[in-house]
C-alpha cells in the first residue's frame, strides 16, 4: 500500500501529466487548424529540439518546405514570416511532447529510487511511456503521409488524435486510481449504471475518431447548416451519389458525398450520446453520497449539452475556412467529456472496502 507521501506526490505527478497531455491535443488542434502539421519536413528526435536561430538556418528550412505538395499547390505567395508562423505551431508541439517525456521520466525514476510504487501501480504506470512512444512514432507517419498531398490524410490524423485521447484516458483513470481509491466513498451496487456507462464511454471514442475525420476532410465546409444538413435531415446524396472512400484516405476538396456522410455520421452520434448522458444522469444521480462523486454526476450532462452547443456552433461558423477558435474550443470540450465520464466509471467500478494501493 502507498504512504501518504507516495500517494501525494505520485498523484501529483499523474495530475500534471493529465494536464499537459491536454494542452499537447489542444496544441494539435491549432496546428491542424491553422495547417501548420507539414511546416517541418523531417524528423529529428535530437536534433529537432532546436529551432533555426538565424536567417541562414529559416531560409533553409522554409526551402525545404517549398518542395513539398501543399506549398506548390497553395502557399506559392507564402512569405518567410508567414513560414515562421506555421512553424512554430508545428515546432511547439514537437517541443512540448518531448518536454511531456521529461517529465514523465525524471520523476518515475526518482519515484522508483525511492521505492514508491506497489508492485500493482507499476504495472499500471509502464503502458504510459509505451503509449506514449506509439503515439509520436504513429505522428511522423502521419505527417510523412502528409507530405506526399495537400494535406494529412484524415484517416491517419484520427487515429493519431484518438490514440492521444485514449491515453489522456488512460491517465484520468489511473490518476483517479491513485488519489481515490483509498477513499471512504460509497456507490451503490448497479451492474446496469456500469454497463451504461462503459457504453458512452466506448461510444464517446467512436465519436471521437469520427470526429478527427470530420477535421481531416474539412467537412464542416460541405454543410454549415443546423440541425439540418444543407436543407436536408437525411441528405439524399448519401444514396444518390456513387460511394467513394477515397477521401477519407486522402484529402480532396471535391469530396462532396464522403463529407456529408461523415457529417451526418458524427451529428446522429452526437444526439445518441447526448441522450444516453441524459438518461444515465436520470438513473445514477442517487448513486453516491460522496460530494465529490455526486458533483461529477452532475456536470456529465452539462459538460455533453455545452459541447453539443460548442459543436454546432463550430459547423455553422465553417464560412469559407474552419473556425480555429471554436474548433479547438470543441475538442476541449471532448477532453472534459471524456474526463468527468471516465472519472466517474472508476467510481462505478471500484469498491471501496476491498480497493487498496
């Protein structure tokens, strides 16, 4: 079992690696937003944690950029200033996901020094630093299969943000884990509330990775209408088009069917998990006496009806580009979604008299 100086600072620890997970999606987010991911055309682990620091090192990479699709097909007016501004977007993230790295590996070190961990948690806290690993490996993929067209392909871009989102995932729990299961709560017995709830949970991530598609394929621009699409509740082009997965593997601007389809796809998944958070809320609010329990409870349905609102607000504000601010705003709102909810199912999952680290 944990001392009380090992469960604190280890949980501290996890706390902030919560925290700065968000900000590095957050982070992505803009860089995707404002098409900053193939500014920097090579990967360089080491060497890449230093910027160009003179007018020779900028030229050099932005020339490198000038070879690549996107700046022949759309940036040819691009300025070196206008360069420097997408690279350091791009620049930031690779820089703050090495930094992540630092700080997850200099204190489980001194963690292990100090022989904090149970054997348990041990086993809990290795996939972290694998997860992680994957995540900025599966990154230049992505960006490498970016560099051959305009644009990173929508499919490799969500499953580099739903990997991200797992492990942000990942860490609630086990931060929640390490900080409340010594706890003196008390939840009420329901195998039908963990069902439910493991169900939004799984269908959180499916809307999830829709949505990464969404952003890929810039589908907020082929439909900026609510709650119908384009005049349409079922748009007919659906069936009336010929089917083309294409876009989905590859950006195309021309892609008319697949970024109806992907919409309407995310939009009827929104209103099924804003339903089901609905009627959850209405059958778990009695279910723990615990303040801290019943006030996360409460906040699942605030959280899924602000990021439902967040989100149309996204769609109808996609008038000739992709809204940044309300786009990233939209992506946060998932991560705290994703938060309350996961919070919440440790709570369901765990009991109280026998849980012990």
């Amino acid at each position: 079992m944990l001392n009380d100086t090992a469960r604190k600072w280890i949980g501290l620890w996890l706390l902030a690696g919560c925290l700065m997970v968000f900000f590095q999606v957050i982070v992505g987010g803009v860089t995707r937003l404002t098409e900053s991911g193939l500014s920097i055309t090579e990967w360089k682990p080491v060497k890449g944690i230093v910027p160009p620091l003179n007018e020779a090192e900028w030229q050099a990479e932005f020339a490198l950029y000038q070879q690549v699709t996107q700046f022949k097909t759309l940036n040819q007016t691009m300025t070196l200033q206008e360069f420097k501004w997408i690279y350091f977007w791009e620049y930031f993230h690779r820089f703050w996901a090495r930094f992540m790295g630092f700080v997850f590996i200099i204190p489980f070190s001194f963690f292990l020094y100090k022989k904090w961990f149970t054997r348990d948690l041990m086993l809990k806290t290795i996939p972290l630093f694998v997860w992680g690993g994957v995540i900025g490996i599966y990154g230049w993929i992505m960006v490498s299969n970016g560099l051959k067209g305009m644009y990173v392909p929508p499919i490799h871009l969500s499953i580099h943000l739903v990997l991200a989102l797992s492990l942000f995932a990942y860490l609630v729990w086990l931060t929640t884990y390490v900080f409340r299961s010594n706890a003196a709560f008390a939840v009420k017995e329901s195998v039908y509330l963990k069902r439910v709830l493991s169900l939004i949970v799984g269908l959180l991530m499916v809307q999830l990775f829709l949505g990464g598609i969404v952003s890929g394929m810039k589908a907020g621009l082929a439909a900026n209408t609510w709650p119908d699409i384009n005049g349409e509740w079922i748009p007919a082009v659906m069936w009336t088009e010929q089917p083309n997965m294409a876009g989905f593997t590859a950006y195309n601007a021309q892609d008319y069917w697949g970024r109806i389809l992907i919409q309407f796809l995310h939009r009827s998944t929104a209103y099924v998990l804003v339903a089901l958070v609905l009627f959850f809320f209405v059958k778990a609010i009695g279910m723990s006496d615990d303040r801290v329990v019943k006030n996360s409870v409460r906040l699942l349905p605030v959280s899924v009806l602000l990021q439902a609102v967040i989100g149309i607000v996204t769609v109808m504000n996609c008038t000739g580009h992709i809204p940044v601010f309300y786009g990233v705003l939209h992506q946060a709102g998932a991560m705290v979604l994703i938060a309350n909810s996961v919070f919440i199912l440790f709570h369901l999952r765990s009991n109280p008299t026998t849980a012990s680290v």
